[in-house]
C-alpha cells in the first residue's frame, strides 16, 4: 500500500467529495478517481459507497479510519526521517529564512561556513514567518533564521526550542530619492503612498501595530500596493511607487547607490532583531557547526 494512496483515501473522507478531495490532492477529477478505482482493484475491495451524495466511506473502511490515520503518518514520519538521516550522514543541513533574511543575512552565513574550510552543503528555503516555524516543527528543516520584534507575541515557545540573537535590524521607511524630496514638505499632514503588505505576514502585523499608528497627526496611509516580499516592496519604491518599509540591511546597498532614501527622520520605523531558532535535542554535525559559526557571528554584534 502507498503513501499517496493512503493519503487519497483520506482525502475523500475529510471532504466529503470525490471531486473536493480531487482538487486537494492537485488531480483532476477523472484522473482521481481512476486512482480510487486502481486502489480498490488492488485490494479487491469497495471502499467507498458511491449511491449516496455525497461519497460515504463504507462501514468497513470507516472502522478502519483511525489505523489508516495513523499508517499514514507513521510513514510521512519515516521519509522525513529518512532524508533527515541521510542530511547528517552526507553532512547536509536545510535552512529556512524569511525571504528578506534569505537575501542579506544568510549568504553571508554559508559564506562563513566556507572560509573556515567546512564542507557543509547547505539548502536554502525562503518562507515566512510561520513558514519557517512549519518547517523547522516538521523537520523540514534543521533550523529557522528569523525576525522577531519586542512585544509581540509573533513566535512559538516552549522547551523544546532553543533560541540565539544574531543581530539587531530595522524596519525602515525608504522611497527614490526625489520623490523623498517631495515627501518631507509634507508630511507632516498629507496622504502618505504607501507599499502595503498582507495583515497576515509578519511584516503585515507590524505595519498594523507599530508603524500606521506611529504616523504623525493628520497622516493618512494610502496603499498604492501590496506584496508580501520585502524585495518587491524595495523594488518599488525605488521606482517611486510608493513609500515602503523594508529592513534596514535589505535596504543598505540600495541606499549607498542612490537608488531611495532612508525616511525614518520623518517616518516611523521599528526596532527588529534577527534569531535563529532550531529544536532541542540530537542533531548532526553540520547542524553544530552552523550554529557554532551563528554564535560567534552574534558575539560580535
């Protein structure tokens, strides 16, 4: 029995539908349901009573809906621990970072890693926030580099994380340069274009918390667009779409060219701090070398 056919039998069960469950598994429908009917063949047994609307499981598999629950996680545990074993042995580690992150700070990371000699093959993912936190509570990947910002309660916490700060940044207003010009006569009362990001990202959240209601009395945000990519928000207000808040260290080398302005003199901005976080317990020898290389990289901070 496979995995994928465990999985589309599941599926039919939590949607109700062969065509729901169809659409959750990316297949269309007639295609799905030649799979169910290749299932069944092999086992040589009707699983599903398809005279009733909407598709029932049938007695007999529905007795046995929790031991297929259960087969079918023990075996999304096993690949993952599988690939997780085969990461340590071949001296391999998976990094997720949130997308600005996975442009400033983690080349210089792995670059480190490679001056001191280390033969670590390192894989890169680019998530979100709570991207990054799926993936590292999966073990999807070995550890997370994140920002985190005070008093907000943007993180999962508990014994079985282990955390370390690796340096301050800033979420910083920027805009080309002329238009900037433009901006500071006046905005001490005036509708402020901005580059907006969704309310559930994290940078959404601290745009709605600390930065809209930092704005000076009689300022308006007015969203001229949104993303959810730091990079694309730099981007544009380069262009001169917008205003956009993006972290000071995506923005460094854009700014030294003249590309925008730095506008937190006349903008709020918001005190971020870098961490990388990884889960307590045994770990391989690329996984300790990296972190050994992140304490050091934040002693000097």
């Amino acid at each position: 029995m496979r995995l994928e056919w465990l999985e589309d039998i599941l599926a039919i069960a939590q949607a109700g539908s062969f065509s729901a469950a169809a659409e959750r598994r990316n297949l269309t429908q007639s295609a799905f349901s030649r799979r169910i009917q290749l299932i069944e063949d092999h086992i040589g047994v009707e699983l599903f009573d398809r005279s009733r609307k909407p598709v029932q499981l049938r007695p007999t598999t529905l007795a046995q809906g929790a031991q297929i629950e259960q087969i079918a996680a023990a075996l999304r545990q096993l690949v993952v621990d599988l690939r997780r074993g085969d990461r340590e042995t071949s001296n391999r580690i998976v990094i997720a970072s949130q997308h600005a992150l996975t442009t400033s700070l983690a080349p210089r990371i792995i670059q480190g890693i490679q001056q001191q000699g280390e033969t670590i093959y390192v894989r890169l993912r680019s998530a979100n926030l709570d991207e990054c936190f799926g993936l590292l509570l999966s073990r999807q990947a070995d550890l997370i580099i994140v920002y985190s910002a005070s008093g907000l309660a943007e993180e999962l916490s508990g014994d079985y994380l282990e955390s370390l700060d690796i340096e301050p940044d800033r979420l910083i207003p920027v805009l080309r340069p002329d238009l900037a010009l433009t901006l500071g006569r006046v905005a001490a009362k005036a509708e402020i274009p901005i580059v907006g990001y969704p309310k559930d990202v994290f940078f959404g959240r601290i745009m709605a918390d600390r930065i809209l209601p930092a704005l000076a009395p009689g300022c308006v945000a007015l969203p001229k667009a949104e993303t959810a990519l730091t990079i694309a928000a730099l981007e544009m207000a380069a262009a001169g779409v917008a205003v956009a808040w993006v972290p000071d260290s995506l923005a460094r080398i854009a700014i030294a060219q003249g590309r925008v302005c730095d506008l937190s003199d006349r903008l709020p901005s918001c005190a971020l701090t870098v961490r990388a976080v990884r889960l307590r317990g045994a770990r391989g020898l690329a996984e300790d070398v990296i972190w050994g290389h992140i304490l050091a990289l934040s002693d000097t901070m």
